[in-house]
C-alpha cells in the first residue's frame, strides 16, 4: 500500500461534509496522520466504531493502513514489535471492555521494557460513564500502573492537543506506553477542528531528561582511565538511545570487554573479540566471571534487575560502578553507584568521547584482562551439541544463526528464548523479545508488527510449542496479509523452563508441566490458516528443512522435534552470586580452587580460572 507522506497543512475539510465541522474520529485519524503513523493493529467493536468508519475513509485517501488481528493482545503485541523495530511509536486499537482488557498484557510488556506504543480504546458514551453500561471497564484506572500517561477524552475540540502530547511523551525520554481513552459520543460528535502541529507544544509537567554536569563528565573518564579491570554492562537504553555506535568507539578506544543484557542484544557486535555476550541467570560463564571480577563496571541503559544480578549484594562485588541512565528513578534502585551520569545515553557518551585526547591510549591492563577472559571463553564455551541423536535445542538456533544471519528475530518466553538469546548475534534492533514481563505468546505478533513495518526484510520468530499457544490465532493475521514470518518452534512437548525447574529446585514434581497430551499438529494447524507448514524429527534434515522455509515466499511454521529432556545452562540458581553457575562444561584437568590468591600479586580471585585478572600471571 502507498501511504501518503505526513501532512503540513492545516484546513481540514471531512471528506463526507465537505466543511470544517468534523468528528471526533475524524481528528483522531487527522491527528495520527500528522503524526506520521502509517501502519495500525486493531480489532473493532462496538464503542469504537465512530473511530473505525472514520478509519476506513483514512485508508481509502492512502492516510494508512489497519491491520486486522485475530485478538487484542495480538495488536498490542505487534504494535510493539513495530515500534522495536523502528523505534517509532506503535499504535493499536481496541474497543471498550474486554477489548481494552485484553491490551493489558501488552501494554504491561512495553512499560517493563521501555517500548513507546500508543493505545487507543473505545469506551461507553460519556453519559453512561459509571453505570456498569454494556462492556465498559474503566481501563484508564486499570492501566494506571503500566503507562507513562493516560487520557480520557471528555471534549472532541481536545483530541489534537491530547494526540501531539501522547506522541511527545510517548517517545521523549525513557520511551513507554500511553493511553487515550475515547467515549463513543466523542468520537461521533461534530465540532470545528484545528490540528494542532507535531512538536509544537510540551505538556505540562513533563520534565525533560536532565544534562550531565561537565564534571561528571571527566569524573567518569578519570575512573575508565583508573581501573585495571573495567567492564561495559549495556541494556536497552542504550538501543532507545541509539547509542550503539558511540559504545564501540568507547570499547575499542580503551579495549573495555562488553556485556550484554537480553534487552541490550545488538547493542554491541557479539562477533567482536571484546564482546563477552550476555550476562545473568542464562548468560556466558565468562560474561558472570567477569562481571564478577571487574574493578569498574559502566552501566549504560540498564537497571540492574534480579535477572542479571543474581543475589545482589554479590553482584560485581570487586566494582565501582558508573551508572549511565536517562531516568533518574533507576539511580540507586538496587545498586547505588559511586557515580550516576543521568541524561540521554547518546548524548552523555559523546560528550566523554570529545573529552578524550585525540590519541587515547588502550588502558595499560587491558590486554591482561582481556587474556583471562579469553581463558574463560576457551574453558567456557556455550555448549556444543553432539552429532548423533536427537535433535538438540541448541542446534537448531546455531543452525538458524549460520542460514540467517541478518535477519529480525522475534521469540516467545522460555527455554527456547534463552538458548536464542545465548547462539544468535543479532544487530541493533534486530533482536525482539519480551524481557522484562516475560510474557508468553509474544512472537508471532511481534513479527507482525516488524514485517508490517519492514516487509523487505527476513523475519524468524522462535517459538516454543507450549507459549505459541497463546496467540496461535494470530496465523490468521499472517495469512490474510501475506506477512512472511517464519516461526520455528522448538517442540520438546513441556513448557520447558518451569519443567527445568521442577527438576531443579521441586524434587522432578512435574506438575501441569507436561503439553503432550492435546499438543495440536502444528502442520496440519499451519494448513488450515493457509499457510505452509514443515514438520523436522531427523538432524539429517534441520538445515535442509529450515533452508525451505527460509527460501519460501510466504508465511511458513516449521515444527522442529527437539531432545525432549534437554536443560538451558549455564544457570545461576536463585539465591546465588552470578559465579556459583550450574551446567558448566566440567575440565578435571584445568580444575583450580575457585578462591585462590595469585602467588606474584597477592590478588585473591573469586571464580575459577587459570590467570589472576590482576596481574595476568599463570596461578
């Protein structure tokens, strides 16, 4: 569909009338076209109906395009993975009642991982408000918790006002959800309409993200430039901030190893020797050894939440901490830093770039530091899987990494997303999962939304048989778009993290764990929305099959049969200091005390290796 481009003009004939009076819908629809939205996820109903007719004459001027879903939460989800994908702002409608409810998982996903999305609901006419009318739910008091603003439109002559301010705060900032809230009779009624331009007024209390002081500036380069040990911990903020290229310069200046949250995936090049790939709970050995051992870990767009840390007061025990972060609520949450850079991300490490001198040296420890890392990494190693046998988990995203190595991917929630999250080395961007939540069913409409969004580019959504589930319906929306998506679920016929943890802390309880009985023919399920579908029992054919998905024109679900008892390590138990991982590779022959003190400089290590991170010396 060709989309017009944004509109500067401001005399706004309905297309109906003719004249200046128009709906409430209509400037709704006026207003979200000022704004540049081209693309929206949506279900109809009965309260939003005004907004829908008012819609359809939008799409027949080329305004934009609705995309139809088979479930709210599916538009919500997707809205996401478009705004992940652009770092624009996602929109979604739905009507009032259950319609609005079934956006809160949604909505709750975004605000956890900092997503800007526009929500944009039905309700019951004004008059009705408060009576228990036909499917009214006060969803502006229900998503109070989970935006970063709401609105209730009580007045048609304020929706372009409202609109221009729940862009702004939206995507100003740390980015989130907001919501407008629009009574039938608001959206149908007739009123003298004056847009108001994108970007033309800030709303009242918004605070603007504060400037770092100069001196804290140089304060943070004098500590890089002091430590024997430093580490780069990179979150999402720093893929909101667009930050992604100013980190490399900083790593590569000072030779600083990088680590990864799960939201900060692609923030940094994982194929680069400097990257240490995710720490936390799934993370790399080498990534919790060495935050474990750092002298200096530079938080950059990250909270500091229980995932990555483990049991917080052993978190980075042996490190200062320089906290990079543009919402100053995140400063000191869990960890205090020794010192807090607020402001936007981009900004602050531009500035600490331009204080460096033109010639700035690598630290004069980083290449001992880095050889112990790299011993972990030999020691270490993300698992292998043998050549015989079933089809282990594992292979199938090596497999996926080394036939797509450049494409979007979206996952679900569970095992399946933690070995994705461990084997695959995604850009900026290109990485979109549902971290902060968790939650279940967040795929297939996430991939949605990117392919709506980017419909040139390859999109795999990794799935697990037990979490696509949740919005299997969501098919339907791939095949009466043609959205190409390619879904792999990765089926061991459990929900799989919970069984693992059933088998590691509830004695193997297996309780409402198991999805074998009434697991569904994914093939025969794929066919019966119309889209093609590929079943994999036998490692002689994983590549070959998921090659033939990759290569087919349309929507594909390939069902690979996986090892079905197979665990995701490395794991750090709850309760544990992100060095006490289970699952490691066992080395009898490399064994060392896991506490020891270097013999040349007294250095006493924590974790277990063959170089003291102090001095570099042979233990």
């Amino acid at each position: 569909m060709t989309v017009t481009p944004v509109r500067t003009d401001f005399t706004t004939p309905h297309p109906l009338t003719g004249t200046q009076r128009v709906s409430g819908g209509f400037a709704l629809m006026d207003a979200l076209h000022r704004h540049g939205v081209q693309h929206i996820f949506g279900y109809p109903g009965g309260a939003i109906l005004p907004i829908y007719d008012e819609l359809h004459q939008a799409e027949s001027r080329g305004w934009l395009q609705h995309i139809l879903v088979r479930h709210e939460q599916g538009a919500a989800h997707a809205a996401d993975g478009y705004a992940r994908a652009t770092g624009r702002v996602g929109v979604c409608f739905a009507t009032s009642g259950p319609g609005a409810t079934n956006l809160v998982t949604g909505i709750a996903t975004a605000q956890m991982d900092s997503v800007p999305l526009l929500v944009i609901t039905g309700q019951v006419s004004r008059s009705a408000i408060g009576t228990d009318a036909f499917q009214e739910t006060d969803i502006f008091g229900i998503t109070l918790p989970i935006v970063k603003h709401s609105w209730v439109v009580r007045d048609p002559r304020d929706m372009g006002r409202i609109v221009a301010q729940a862009f702004y705060i939206a995507a100003q900032g740390r980015p989130g959800p907001v919501l407008i809230d629009v009574p039938k009779d608001v959206g149908q009624e007739l009123f003298p309409y004056t847009p108001v331009p994108p970007g033309s007024l800030v709303p009242r209390g918004f605070t603007p993200p504060p400037t770092a002081p100069d001196g804290v500036i140089h304060q943070a380069l004098e500590m890089i430039r002091g430590s024997r040990r430093p580490l780069l911990y990179v979150g999402g903020g720093a893929i909101s901030a667009g930050a992604e290229g100013l980190l490399a310069v900083l790593a590569k200046r000072f030779r600083i190893p990088v680590t990864t949250t799960l939201m900060g995936k692609g923030a940094f090049d994982e194929n680069d020797e400097l990257s240490v790939g995710m720490l936390g709970m799934h993370g790399t050995a080498y990534a919790n050894f060495a935050v474990t051992e750092c002298d200096l870990l530079i938080a950059c767009g990250a909270r500091f939440d229980d995932r990555v840390t483990g049991k917080l007061d052993t978190f980075a025990p042996r490190a200062q901490v320089i906290h990079f972060e543009i919402d100053p609520a995140e400063i000191a949450k869990n960890r205090r830093p020794e010192l807090a850079v607020v402001g936007n991300l981009k900004h602050s490490l531009g500035r600490l770039l331009d204080c460096c001198q033109p010639n700035e040296p690598p630290l004069s420890t980083a290449a001992t530091w880095l050889q112990c890392i790299a011993d972990w990494k030999q020691r270490y190693p993300l698992m292998t899987p043998p050549a015989s046998g079933d089809i282990y988990p594992q292979e199938v995203l090596i497999a996926v990494r080394d036939l797509a190595p450049d494409s979007f991917v979206t996952t679900d929630v569970g095992q399946h997303q933690m070995w994705a999250a461990q084997y695959l080395r995604n850009g900026p961007r290109q990485w979109i999962s549902s971290s902060g939540l968790g939650t279940m069913g967040f795929g297939v409409p996430a991939a949605m939304g990117v392919l709506t969004a980017l419909p040139d580019q390859q999109v795999i959504c990794v799935a697990g048989d037990a979490s696509i589930l949740m919005n299997i319906q969501e098919l339907g929306t791939l095949a009466q778009y043609g959205l190409p998506a390619k879904v792999i679920i990765i089926n061991n016929q459990w929900q799989g993290m919970v069984r693992q943890w059933q088998e590691s802390f509830y004695q193997e309880r297996y309780s409402a764990s198991n999805m074998n009985n009434g697991m569904p023919d994914f093939v025969a399920l794929a066919a019966a929305f119309g889209i093609k579908g590929l079943c994999i029992h036998a490692r002689e054919d994983l590549h070959s099959g998921l090659q033939a998905a990759l290569e087919h024109q349309g929507p594909v679900l390939v069902d690979v049969r996986v090892r079905r008892d197979e665990n995701c390590y490395p794991m750090v138990p709850p309760g544990k200091s992100n060095a006490q991982m289970v699952g490691l590779p066992s080395h009898p022959e490399l064994a060392v005390a896991s506490s020891r003190d270097c013999r040349k400089c007294g250095f006493t290590t924590a974790v277990d290796h063959l170089f003291c991170p102090a001095c570099g010396a042979k233990l």
